[in-house]
C-alpha cells in the first residue's frame, strides 16, 4: 500500500519570500508523485508531476518539485511567492502499473501575506 | 472543450434522504473516482470504476453507492445510512496518462 505524508497543515508565508512545503511518501512499488492546487470551492489543478527522467520537474507558474527517492520525497519550492498563490496544495502517489487511482496527503494551506 | 462536470454545485439533505450527485466527462476516459474532502483530512477515496459496468470501492464506502452505466457518467447516491455526509466531493477522470477533476459538490445537513 502506498501512503502520503504531509506534515505541515498551514505554512505563512511573506510575499516575495522562499516556501518549501513538504511531502514523503511510503511504497512497497514504484510510484508516480504528482503535486495539485486547490483554490477556495474550486476542484484541484494538476500543478507539477513526476513520471520518469530527471527528478527535478518545474511548473510554469515558478514552482519546482525534487524527487528523492533515497529519502522518499518530493518537497515543493518557489523561490518568491506572490499574494495569488494562497492556496491549499495536495501531494498524491500513483502506482505506476496495476490501479492507477490516487492516494492523497492531508494537504497543506498556504497563506502568504503582504 | 473535454472536461469533467459535477453537479449541482451546491447540495441539501434532510434527514433520512437519499441524493445523488452527477459527474459526468467528456474526455472518453476509462477509470472515474469520488473522492470526499473534509477539512484536515486531505481527500479520501470513496468508490472507482475502471470500466463501464464495474465498480470497487475505495478507502470510506459504506454509506454511499454508485453506479457506471455509460463512460460517460459516475453518479454517487448519499443515502441515508450516512451519518456525516457534510463534505466536500470531487469527481476525477483518468486516461492517456492525465487526470481531470471537476469543481466538487459541496453537500450540506437541513
């Protein structure tokens, strides 16, 4: 069984400043690792995903997600945030064959401030 | 556009009610989801389908029932012998290696 582990429910952040929000991951199987957004009463957007290939994966708003698969991560970055990334992000695992359905973490709020 | 699409977006229960909510995709994906959210909790997986005509449940499906008669369509019932069912519910597709979501049904107690 494959489980995800968000240990950071609300993280504050100030604009323009760096965040980290962190995931680990446990799995007897390989896994695909996925990071999605969450606006207020909206469904989740596909953010950043990791398939295969190089382990750091970029999306096109400047968040960067690195697989560690020695330490079964995939942290989230930015570098600056901006007001409009206040969010609720979800880290999720995907068997690579067999079921493809998602396991999901707790998620983490972030609240970035003025 | 292909997309995935849930409703109503908002959603009552009385007492002892059954309702259903809709989800429907025109992605011509094989496998849909339900998946409930509640705050802190993350979402959980409630029933999936891989294929027209066949279901499994998933991690909380006791209270709750669906049915995949076409591709196209997953309905989820509530009934009644769900006791909390206020929550947030978000309906997924997959296929071709993507996944869509819809913009979730929020049920709420009368």
């Amino acid at each position: 069984a494959q489980s995800v582990t968000q240990l950071d429910s609300q993280v504050p952040v100030f604009e323009e400043a760096p965040v980290e929000l962190r995931c680990n991951y446990s799995s007897s199987v390989s896994v695909y690792l996925f990071w999605y957004v969450q606006y207020p009463n909206q469904g989740l957007q596909l953010l950043l995903k990791y398939l295969s290939g190089s382990t750091l994966v970029e999306s096109i708003n400047g968040f960067e997600a690195e697989f560690n698969k020695s330490q079964t991560s995939f942290h989230l970055r930015k570098p600056s945030v901006h007001i409009s990334d206040t969010a609720e992000y979800f880290c999720a695992v995907s068997r690579t064959s067999g079921t493809y359905k998602y396991i999901f973490g707790t998620g983490t709020r972030l609240k970035v401030l003025a | 556009d292909g997309g995935i699409t849930q409703s109503p977006k908002y959603l009552f229960r009385k007492e002892g009610q059954n309702v259903t909510l809709s989800c429907e995709q025109n992605l011509n994906h094989d496998a849909m989801y339900w998946y409930r959210q509640d705050p802190g909790q993350g979402l959980r997986l409630i029933y999936y389908s891989q294929i027209v005509n066949d279901f499994q449940k998933g991690d909380i499906a006791e209270g709750y029932s669906v049915s995949r008669e076409k591709k196209e369509s997953f309905p989820l019932t509530v009934t009644s012998a769900q006791k909390n069912p206020t929550a947030f519910y978000l309906c997924a597709s997959s296929g071709f290696g993507d996944w869509h979501f819809g913009d979730g049904t929020r049920l709420s107690i009368l």
